[in-house]
C-alpha cells in the first residue's frame, strides 16, 4: 500500500514544501536522501517505473511516499526529472497538465541540450522557472539502494538557467544542492555539453571500446589477470549503466562527435609518431600533457586563482609584534619570468631559465604556449626548458587561453596575438575580468589589429587573426610598462618601426631580454623602438628574486625593532627600485652590496635593518619605478614620524584592485586615517596601528601588507580574502613565519 501522499505539516517553513522526484535511480535516490537530511524540505515523493523500487526506497527512508507522475507532481513547489535523458519528453508529458505554474522544474541529466529541446517541444519554451541541471557525481551502481545522502559532498552542481530566468527560484535551487554538500557553479546550455563531451562522455566512450576491444582478443583472460592497476581504473567506468550512456552519446551527438574527432586526429598523430620513431613528437605531447595535467590539478585543488570553482576562502590571522631576522631569498621576479616564457617560446632553440617563479600566474602563461604547441619542460625547482618555435611557430590553441589573475600575462598576450595567422581569447578570473583593457587594445587598433572586449573594454578579448600590422608612433597618455611591452611585442611582427613613448619610466624588462635573445631594440631617453621581421635565438636566462616581494620585507625590517635580515639576489632593475629609494628617502638602514648582472638584469644583495622612519613627499619621478611596491610603503608611512603625501599615482586605481582606497579602508579598519585623494594619498604616521579585520578585495599586495602592518600593532588583525596571495609569492606565509611575522593561514567555509 502506498504512504499517504498528503504532506504532514512542518514544524517550519521549509524551502520547498513537497519535492517530486521522478526517476528512483542513484542520483534521484542519493537527492531525494540528501534533501531530508537538509532539513529545508518538507516532503519528498517519487515516481519510477519500479513499484518495487518505490516501496524499497520508502523502506530505507529515501522518500516519504510515492505515487504516479500526476500523483505526486501535483502540489510540489519542486520537480526533479532523473530519468534516462531519451525518456525525458514522454516524462514531461505526462507531468506538464499537472505542474504548478509557481514550482520549479529541473532535471540532473548530463546533457542540457536535449533537455531544452524536449521542454520546448512539450511546453512551447523555455520559461523562468525552468532550471536544468547537472550534479558531476555518480557511481557505477545503480538503483535505489545504491542512493547516498553525501554523494554530491565536495562535488560539483552546474546550473544551466535560461535567460530569463526567475533569479529568485535560481537562488532557491542553489540553495538546496548546496545544503545538500555541492558546490554550485553555473554555465551557458552548448558550452556545458561542449565541456562534458570533452571530460566524461569522451572518456566513457573510450573506456567502454577499450575494454570491448580486448576482450575481442585472443588470450583475452591473461590480459584481463595482468593488467595494472591504471588499467583497471581507468576502465572501471567501463561498468556504468548501458542504457544511460547510450542516451546520452545520442543525445549529445554533435559535442560529442566534435571532440572524437579531435581524439582521432591526435590518436593518428601519434601513430605515426610510433611509426616514424619520431621521438621528439611523442615527447612534445607526453610532456605536454602531463603539464597539462599537473596544471590543472593544481588549478582545481582550491589553490590560487580559481575562485568560482571549489576554493575555500583564506585568511590570514596574524598576532601583535616581534622582530624580523634571517638570510632569505624572495621568489623569482614575476615580470621576468612571464616574459622568459614568452620570448623564449619564440626563440629558435632551446631556452633553459632558472629561478622561474612557480606561481599561478606564471604558470598559466607556460600553460598558455603549451595550448599553443610550445614544448615546455618543467618547471622543477624553478628549471624550464622551452623548445622554442621561430617567430612563426605557434599553433591556434583550440579554445579560450585562460590567464587567471595576471593582467601582465593579458596585456603582453594581446599584443603578441594581434599578429598571429589564428583567431584567439584571452580570459581570466573574476577580478582579472573587471580589468581595463582599452589601454592596449585601442594602440593596437591603430596597427591594424582587429579586437574585440566586453563592455567597457574589459575581457575577454577576442583577437581576430590574419591581420597585418603596420607599425606605429604612441606616446603613452599614462607611463605604463605593460602597454610599451605589448606595443614593442606586436612591433615583433609589424611592417616598418614601432616606437613607444614613456612619459615617465616604466620597467625595462622587455626591452632587455629582447636584446639578450638577439632582438636590437633602440632606446633614446624615453622612446624604445622595434623594426618587425627579425629574429630571436634561445638562450640561458637566470631570473632575479623579485623586488615586488622582497619589498615587504624590505618594509617588515625596517619598523619592526630589534630587525636585521638580508635578502639575497634580488633584481635591481634601474626602473624597478623605486622602493628601495623611497625607504632610503625616509631613513631606513639598507646597504646593498655584492651587484652583478646576470643576463642583462642587475642583481645585489640586500641587508636592512631597523630604523626609526619619517614622512616624505614622495618625489613623482619615483612613482612609476615602485607602482607595485606602494601598499607596503603605506604601511611603512603609517609607521613613521610625520606626514607621507603621494601623488601622480593614479595607475594604482587600476590594479587587481583600486590600491588606493581599498589600502585606505584597510588602514582605517586598524585606527589609521588618511586623505584619499584623486592621484595619491596623504598618511600622518605615528597613529597606533590597533587590531581589526581588513578586506584585501583579493588583491594580494593589499594582503601581504597587512601582515607586515601586524608588527607594529597592538592587537590581532585578520585579513579576509587572501587566496590569490599564490598568485605572485608562493610561500609567503611560511617565509614570513621563518622570519618573524606571527601569522597564521585559515581556509574558512
């Protein structure tokens, strides 16, 4: 006998009142358990084809009652579809008379194509409450009694609402998978299936012919006893449901057929790679793939720039006082290391470079020529090894670039883009995303280059290939060395000269690695100049500590009393040591000593100790030389005697956040006032730094200036929002704890 199908009251109001779930399976089951465990349902009921299945999962307390599709469609505020994706119309037919017009209707198939087609076939459209939906979990068992409550913990949802979908009843929904331990990501219908024909049906398909084919052959049983343990679970997904995966390869057909052939065409290639005992082309795509890999491994394990995927927040808790002390050396510099993978990828021969840093952004531009097919060993403890491509070697990457939060790696990718024979996009994160970009698109623009972005000129970028440049004169409106590098980068391959004018010095890393690959660049006092069509030659390149990230330490010695640290090999670039003259400017004990070059760049060693600092006007010709550096130096002004007063910073309003003001909400949040205004800041030092919690607007500099604050405070600070930290210094909190700093890493919920 059925359960009463009537629902009994709650002793609150739940989110959802009835929940119909049609389709008893393990993703039906394992929802209709983990919704009753939420607490935020007041009843589930179900429907199956089984009248066994239905009563079996009342009797293990997956659903509360069951009944017939119009039974229990009637009267729930939430319609779940979980049956095989071909048997979806013929369900949606049966429950369109009876559906509310106020429930909410959505599906867990894996295909989201099909499930648009047949709502609009059976309904007429798509409307507002209608959410398809797709939980990236499952089992190779099936039935209800294979149903988990915690099958989608620590698992993904994606969401695919239509246009006009009712905001409110998208909420509602998230609500529920979250409650029911999933993390919720939303996503465009084609783009969905284009994305799971890639890594689930393609693998399944795979799996399943692989496992058909041996045991077609001969001495199928001794294959089937020795196989490793890879093999095994490579195939284990070999034992999924028949039926299901049939509908689904036919439901997705032209996704799935699309990425097949791709497969194919990369299975021939090494084939005949074999076949030819091509050595280096099996290498170029082993090594490529295992990066890849890697990367994107170490991408979706909640580290660095991914934050719309499963990262947990981070904050830094840090504790009042102590002193800083040691013998260290900072990572490698950022804007070197992006640019050593670049140039060298377009070098003829192989490049080795040392020191590379090995964080997020540097990885995803390495990841980037990778897409390219560029081969790239390592890095291994800062050791890469690229196999340059000539000027002309690059191939089209066969989706979008994904830059994560490096507005560097953006910048310089546009123009290097511009010229090339393929279309490309550059994306990025969510903060990377709010990012200007008209400041490199319009020059390139004016040289032929044809660019799309989205609104307000920000990416992505969409860079149309096959044009030809010509080269330009540009005086920079604004000093910026990410703009004169991606204009002299697209000069590579303009016809004639290209030419850039600083009205300010900007960092001249391009210009100098362009002379070590054998690329002249003319320089006349603030004009550097290209002339297109030359070439560039591999070489060995030994990347500095980064200044950038030596600078907090720089800052940290210089007020904690009692300090005494030194800093080794780290670059001092002419136009990157505007730090260092602004701490001298206010006092501070640095001695540098032991310079040398090292592939072009200079480098010393740093020694700086305590010192009791004073405010300054901070002259506007050092501005452009420590643009990055200024969050710290804030810190360093709000601990000196007398007032700092910076101007002629307004590039500071466009970094990964507006430094100016977020440093100035931050600094108030401690007990500093200070005077924003339109270029600068005014910072009267000597007010007591008191403990309180600041909002880094996940900029990483605002971040790690706050943990350098913590040693002057008189109380506990706690940053929120600091995963991007790995962004540019890997290891800061551990080299900050060996130096000093009290600081802790907590992930939160």
């Amino acid at each position: 006998m059925k359960p009463d199908l009537q629902a009994q009251p709650s002793a609150r109001k739940p989110l959802f009142r009835r929940v119909a779930v049609i389709g008893l399976g393990l993703i039906g089951g394992s929802l209709a358990l983990a919704a009753k465990r939420s607490g935020l349902v007041g009843e589930v009921l179900a429907a199956d084809r089984s009248d066994e299945e239905l009563a079996l999962g009342v009797e293990l307390g997956v659903i509360d009652g069951y009944g017939t599709v119009s039974e229990i469609v009637a009267g729930a505020d939430l319609v779940v579809i979980a049956v095989p994706v071909r048997a979806t119309v013929a369900v949606l037919q049966a429950l369109q008379p009876h559906l509310a017009p106020t429930a909410i209707l959505t599906d867990v198939g894996s295909t989201k194509g099909s499930f648009v087609k047949a709502v609009q076939e059976v309904f007429g459209d798509l409307g507002p409450r209608v959410i398809p939906g797709h939980p990236i979990a499952g089992s190779e068992k099936s039935g209800v009694r294979a149903a988990r409550g915690d099958l989608f913990e620590d698992h993904k949802v994606i969401l695919t609402p239509p246009d006009n979908v009712d905001e409110a009843a998208l909420e509602q929904l998230a609500r529920l998978w979250t409650a029911c331990g999933a993390t919720v990501l939303t996503m465009e219908v084609n783009r969905h299936d284009e994305v799971l024909a890639a890594t689930s049906h393609l693998p399944h398909l795979i799996a399943f012919s692989l496992v058909d084919t041996l045991a077609g052959e001969d001495q199928n049983m001794e294959i089937f006893r020795y196989a490793a343990g890879g093999f095994r679970d490579f195939t284990r997904i070999a034992a999924s449901d028949p039926v299901m995966w049939h509908d689904i390869f036919l439901s997705n057909r032209e996704a799935v057929l699309r990425v097949i052939d791709h497969f194919t065409e990369d299975l021939a290639g090494l084939r005949q790679a074999i076949e030819a005992q091509d050595g280096a082309a099996l290498l170029r795509v082993f090594t490529r793939a295992r990066a890849a890999r890697n990367h994107f491994s170490k991408m979706l394990s909640g580290q660095a720039y991914v934050t719309d995927m499963s990262q947990k927040p981070v904050r830094f808790r840090l504790q009042p006082g102590g002193s800083i002390n040691g013998d260290i050396r900072v990572p490698g510099d950022k804007s070197i290391s992006h640019r050593s993978i670049m140039l060298g990828a377009l070098a003829e021969g192989v490049t080795e470079v040392d020191g590379f840093l090995e964080g997020e952004d540097s990885l995803a531009t390495l990841q980037a020529f990778r897409d390219m097919g560029v081969t790239i060993e390592g890095p291994d403890d800062g050791h890469v090894r690229i196999h340059g491509v000539g000027m002309g070697g690059l191939q089209a990457p066969r989706g979008p670039l994904y830059l994560g939060n490096s507005g560097t790696a953006m910048r310089l990718f546009s123009g290097l883009l511009a010229a090339q024979p393929f279309d490309s996009e550059l994306t990025g994160d969510d903060s990377l995303s709010r990012r200007p970009m008209n400041r490199v698109a319009d020059p390139l623009r004016a040289m032929g280059a044809v660019i799309d972005t989205a609104e307000g000129g920000r990416p992505p970028l969409k860079i149309r290939g096959g044009r030809k440049l010509s080269g330009i004169h540009y005086d920079m409106p604004v000093a910026s060395a990410q703009v004169k590098s991606c204009l002299l980068l697209a000069g590579l391959y303009a016809e004639g000269m290209t030419s850039v004018h600083e009205p300010a010095p900007t960092r001249d890393h391009t210009e100098r690695m362009l002379e070590g690959f054998g690329y002249h660049v003319h320089r006349d006092a603030a004009t550097a100049s290209v002339i297109g069509g030359g070439k560039l030659t591999a070489g060995h390149i030994d990347v500095p500590a980064d200044i950038s990230s030596a600078a907090f330490f720089l800052v940290a010695a210089s007020i904690a009393e009692g300090s005494d640290l030194t800093l080794r090999h780290v670059g001092m670039n002419p136009t990157r040591t505007g730090v260092i003259n602004i701490l001298k400017m206010m006092g501070a004990d640095i001695e540098v000593s032991n310079e040398r070059e090292i592939g072009g760049e200079p480098v010393a060693d740093l020694r700086v100790r305590s010192a009791q600092l004073s405010g300054i006007d901070i002259p506007e010709e050092q501005v452009p030389l420590a643009i990055d550096e200024f969050p710290v130096l804030f810190i360093a002004a709000a601990c000196a005697e007398g007032r700092t007063v910076l101007r002629g910073a307004e590039e500071l309003r466009v970094k990964e956040s507006d430094r100016i003001q977020v440093m100035a909400d931050g600094l108030r949040a401690v007990g500093v006032e200070t005077t924003v205004t339109p270029d600068g800041i005014i910072i009267d030092g000597g007010q007591a730094i008191a403990g309180g919690e600041v909002d880094s607007h996940g900029d990483h500099r605002i971040a790690m200036s706050f943990a350098v604050a913590s040693l002057c405070a008189t109380g506990e600070i706690v940053v929120n929002d600091c995963a991007n930290v790995a962004t540019s210094f890997p290891g800061f909190v551990e080299l900050a704890t060996c130096t000093g700093i009290r600081i802790q890493s907590e992930e939160g919920e």
